[in-house]
C-alpha cells in the first residue's frame, strides 16, 4: 500500500511512518498542501492521509481540489488527521469529500481502524 501523508509536522509525518511501516506499507510525506497536490499529480496513492491546519492552503481545500479531479485520482481514499475538536468538523471534513476523520494524538490501532473502514467502503484490503 502507498500512502501519501500531508503534514506540516515532522513529528507527526515520522510517528505515522513509523505506524505504517509495521503494517508493510510505504508512505511519501509532503509538508505542505501545494506539496502533496504536485505529488498527487505526478504518482499513484492508494490513500491521502490530510491534516487539515497547514501554512498556506487548508487540508479543505486540498481535498476539494483532489475531489474536483476527473480521473481516478479524484476518487483515492482520504483520511483527515487532525487536532482540531470542533463540533461540526467531521461534517465539514465529509461534505469537503474526506472518507473518515481520526484525532491526534494518532494511535495505531485509530489509525489502522480508519483505514480498513475507509478501504472496505471503497471495495479494497487495508493492505495488499
């Protein structure tokens, strides 16, 4: 499985990477949502992982853009990792057209749930 995780933090970047590579999958960082766009471009995902408060442009609108795509691209599974606790953010976070959202601290088995929800709702293994 190859993910791409959008993260201003390193720290968050590293701990998540750490995560994924128990489970066997790869994961390509990007510290900024204008990074991950420009790789989302150029390379194939399996799945986004997005934090929403990043310099510049917001996890938001980095996942409307994605979403706004015509081809397959458009469709990859999106994950919102955040540590934002407002009321209505999971709706924002759906409505902007995220699959799931999950909470830092990221814990793993949070964030392997999230995941085999987020690919058995889009007809895939969590991971090959």
């Amino acid at each position: 499985m190859n993910v791409l995780f959008i993260e201003d933090d390193r720290m968050n970047r590293r701990v998540v990477r750490d995560m994924l590579e128990v489970a066997g999958a790869d994961m390509e960082e990007a510290e900024s949502a204008e990074e991950g766009l420009r790789l989302v471009d150029i390379n194939d995902y399996d799945m986004l992982l997005v934090d929403l408060r990043m310099p510049g442009m917001d996890g938001i609108t980095a996942i409307r853009h994605v979403r706004a795509r015509e081809d397959a691209k458009g469709r990859v599974p999106i994950i919102v990792v955040t540590a934002d606790t407002a009321i209505d953010l999971r709706e924002r976070c759906i409505a902007a057209g995220a699959d799931d959202v999950i909470f830092k601290p990221v814990a793993m088995d949070n964030l392997f749930d999230a995941m085999g929800r987020v690919l058995a709702a889009h007809g895939d293994d969590l991971l090959e």
